[in-house]
C-alpha cells in the first residue's frame, strides 16, 4: 500500500522538484499525483515502501528546514540595509507624505461626522 509523504497544495514547483530530487538521491521510491483540470484530486507525493516512510519524513523535515533557512538568509542578503522594514519606520522615513495623509484623514473624517449631524 502507498503512504502518503506531503500535500503538494500550494507549494512552489522548484521545491517540489527539489524534494523528488532529494528523495531521488536517496534511492526513496516515490511517485507523484498531481491535481486534475476540475481541481479535484489530491496532488501529493507518496512513498511506496512503508519502510521507506520513516526515513523519508526525516529527509522532508531537514530538507524544509535547511530550505526554509536558505530563502530567510537571502532574503536578508538581498534587503536594502537603509530600507524601513516596519510601518512606523516607513512613516518615519516619509514624514511630510505621511502628515500629509493624516491631515486628509482628519479632514474627511470632520466632514463625514459633521454632514452626519
């Protein structure tokens, strides 16, 4: 009977080949369903061997954590170390567009109270 590794709903192609690869290399047998033109369907990695099922999570758990640290370094590498990253330092960084905007605010939020009276 085939045992079911991950859901594939939502998860970006290059990690999904990734993840047969890595499965791949450690001579895990695996096949893949995809899902159908309705939408229907599970579109999922499954492994054959159940003796297999075991090591395979394990692969899956170092493989999305290494993965997961690899895209949160680059993204960081890639970041404008000058750039606000946070709301409030993004209203810093604009101060005269963001009172700007609040003075409008406050405006429009006069005129509907007042034409509401």
């Amino acid at each position: 009977m085939d045992n079911l590794l991950l859901k594939l709903r939502g998860l970006p192609e290059d990690e999904i080949e990734g993840l047969r690869a890595l499965l791949s290399d450690h001579h895990i047998d695996h096949y893949r369903t995809p899902q159908n033109s309705f939408g229907m369907g599970l579109p999922a990695l499954w492994v054959r061997d159940r003796g297999q099922l075991e090591h395979a999570r394990r692969l899956l758990r170092e493989y999305r954590t290494e993965r997961a640290r690899r895209l949160r370094a680059d993204a960081a590498s890639r970041r404008d170390p000058g750039d606000p990253s946070t709301v409030l330092g993004r209203l810093r960084a604009r101060r005269a567009e963001s009172l700007l905007y609040l003075l409008v605010l406050v405006w429009l939020a006069y005129l509907v109270g007042h034409s509401l009276r």
